[in-house]
C-alpha cells in the first residue's frame, strides 16, 4: 500500500526523480525560475534560490526552514488550510490552453488583476520562449473582463487581433505567444 493511496497501479505517470525540479516546499518548477510561484501565491517563505532536483523535500506541509538556535535546522510544521484561507479570492472564469506547452491545462482567473507571463510571481505562469516575464493582465472588476497588453515583444492577440486593451467576452479566443486559450467567463 502506497503513502497516499490503496496502492492502486493505476497511477500517473511521473517524471523519474533525477528530472524532477521540487522547490524546498515540495512544489514543481522549472529550473529557470528563482521562484517558486506556488510558495509565492500561499504566502510561503521564498525558496532562496534556484530549485533543487531528485525529488520532493517537503512533504504533508512539512518544510525545512534552515537553522534554528545553536546550527541545527528544525523542521516547522505549516497549516495550509489557514494559508488558504488567507489568501482565497473569488475565481470568475478561467483560460484553457488549445495548443503549446500547457496544451488541455486550465488557468483560473479571480477578482482583480491576473498577470499573465513566464515570471516566476506572475498569477499565471506560462513557459513559452515567445512569451515577455509580464506578458498581459486580464483584470475582472464589476462584471466585465478586460485584457491589457504589458508591452510585450509579440504581443497579445484577440480573435486574430492585436490588441493593447480590449472587452474580453464567453468563448473569446486569446493568444499569448505561440498558445490559443479559449477564455470562459463565470459571469
């Protein structure tokens, strides 16, 4: 019987550990970010440099903060749950990637501003060469979805058309890069 499971065979397939990228808290990354976006979004300590290979760290919110009194590390005990809860926000739509890297995954956009770009403290975290560190935001206030353009080198792109501002609505095709993502709105 499996740590998280009724050792069913059926699993996942997962990278082997010598590929896999974990920050300290046991989150994936990828190996040219500083930071670890997930740790970053919970409100979590940064990882102090570039990600670490072979496996997860941390495990069952468990993290090793480096030392404690007299040189010894000590591992602290975190509650997510209250982590969450914290920084919980109201999500009101989501993208989809139709092609690319994250081709099928989903991106849920919440009240607010949404920054979109390869940064590692982006709220949406896209690895595409063709993408700028602060690609786009898509801002929801009052019912209505706005996607802005942040300079970017390529651009960001509506339906086919460039755009520096533009109303976002249901079913609306957005391009970032080399990725089509259907924006669906909750709202």
């Amino acid at each position: 019987m499996g740590l998280f499971g009724s050792g069913n065979k059926n699993q996942t397939k997962r990278l082997p550990p010598a590929q896999a990228l974990y920050c300290p808290n046991g989150h994936p990354v990828d190996a040219s970010w500083d930071v670890c976006p997930e740790c970053m979004r919970l409100g979590l300590p940064p990882n102090g440099g570039a990600p670490t290979g072979g496996g997860m760290q941390a495990a069952g919110g468990m993290a090793n903060y480096g030392s404690a009194g007299g040189g010894q590390e000590r591992t602290q005990a975190i509650d997510i749950r209250a982590l969450e809860q914290e920084t919980r926000r109201s999500v009101v739509g989501w993208i989809v990637a139709q092609n690319g890297n994250h081709q099928g995954m989903d991106f849920r956009l919440f009240e607010g501003k949404n920054v979109i770009g390869t940064a590692a403290n982006c709220d949406i975290v896209v690895t595409d060469s063709y993408l700028s560190a602060r690609h786009c935001t898509i801002r929801y206030d009052n019912g209505n979805f706005v996607i802005i353009d942040l300079d970017s080198r390529n651009g960001t792109y509506v339906n086919q058309k460039r755009i520096s501002k533009e109303d976002l609505i249901d079913n609306d095709t957005v391009r970032l890069g080399k990725a089509d993502f259907k924006f669906k709105s909750l709202f």
